[in-house]
C-alpha cells in the first residue's frame, strides 16, 4: 500500500519551527514505514482564499491535492505533532470506507477533559462549541483535526466540496477563532456519517505524565510540550 504523510507549513515563522522541532520526529517515522513525507508551503485552493485567515482551515484541502492522488493511504498531519518513536504504522489503521480521526473530547478522560474546559473558561458543552461556528449539531465527539487518516482517491471530493461550502463563512469570525477549522471538520465528518474512531491513545491531546499511557501519539506545541 502506498502511503504518504502531508503537511502544511505556511510562512517562515512556522517553516523554521517545523524544520527545527517537530520535522525530525515525522522524517523518522516516515523512513521506518517506507512513507513519503510531504510538505506544502504555499495556500492551496482558490486565490480568494490566499490570506492568512485561512491559515487554519487550508490542510482541509491537503487530501485534495494533485500531489497525493496517487497514495492509498494519506495521514494529514498538523505541522507542530511530534511522531513518538513507538507509533506504529498507520496504514495498518483500520478505517473501512472512512476517515480516520480520534475523540479529543474523552482525553484524558471525559472528566478530566471537562476539568480542563472548566480550568481554561472554554466550552463544558459541545453543542455551544459548534454553535460558536454556526453549526447546529448535537454531539457528545469533538475529533481532534490536528491528526486524521483518509483516502485520497476516495475522500478527495468530500474535502474539496467542505472547502467550497465552509471557506468563505471564516471570514464571519474573529481571525483568532482558530477552532472554526476544527467544528467545521466536525461537523463535516459526523453528520456524513463518515467518521471511524482511531483508538483512544491515538489523540494527540492533553495528557498525563504516566506510564498509564501506551500513547500511539505524543504531540508538542509551541506553548506546551508533551513528550
């Protein structure tokens, strides 16, 4: 199975930071599963869409690409996750006729998921977090988009009509309403019924420094690291 890893990384800032932290982690996973690893640097998508409010949303676009209809299996990764030396691979993922893509809402747990919420003043209801985006929807999952597997030949059409539908809504929010991209593929996703559950420890999310964690993923961002 042809496999590939792809990555957006727009502007210096965010190009250099890749490059230095978080590059090496994905280039050695990469090469343990025989992957291509690919990485975009440059808006995609129409030339409305060219601005850097739409940072966010444009990896929706990623699976879309000419560069990637040739792969079987496409892991969209955010450009600041770090690949934990023990990831296995992907492609063995299954995901059916599906996309790939884990619950951040139960993670830790559900409880302590809503300690956190509570502790940083965001949302302790799901359905306040879609309304935020003007989306309707009643849901007790919140996929983390930062990490989703697909198939491109098969899911290509899907992204590329989310993109055309939901792009030009972005510019109705404030430009740090970064979760727009995040309850967009929410939304997108679970009312297409085409969401598969990865495993649990597959989140690149919060956790706890412990060993209770076999994680698949351990993800560093700028503010907060995690490995």
């Amino acid at each position: 199975m042809r496999a590939a890893i792809a990555t957006l990384a727009i502007g210096a800032d965010y190009q250099g930071a890749y490059a230095r932290i978080f590059r090496p982690s994905v280039e050695r996973y990469a090469a343990r599963h025989g992957y291509d690893l690919l990485l975009f640097d440059r808006y995609l998508g129409p030339a409305a869409f060219h601005d850097p409010l739409f940072a966010y949303v444009m990896k929706l676009l990623l699976p879309a690409q000419e560069a990637v209809q040739g792969y079987e299996r496409l892991l969209v990764l955010d450009v600041d996750i770090m690949v934990h030396r023990e990831t296995p691979p992907f492609h063995k993922l299954e995901i059916g006729d599906g996309i790939g893509a884990v619950d951040e809402w139960s993670q830790p747990s559900r409880a302590e998921r809503q300690a956190i919420q509570r502790a940083k003043g965001w949302d302790l209801v799901l359905r306040d977090y879609y309304a935020r985006a003007g989306l309707v929807l009643d849901s007790d999952t919140m996929l983390n988009s930062g990490m989703f597997v697909c198939s491109p030949a098969r899911h290509a059409a899907f992204f590329r009509d989310m993109a055309e539908r939901r792009f030009p809504a972005r510019r109705s929010h404030p430009a740090d309403f970064h979760q727009y991209e995040q309850a967009v593929f929410n939304y997108e996703l679970q009312t297409a019924g085409l969401v598969h559950l990865l495993p649990r420890a597959c989140c690149p999310a919060p956790r706890r420094a412990s060993s209770d964690f076999a994680a698949f993923w351990r993800f560093a961002r700028r503010a907060l690291c995690f490995i």
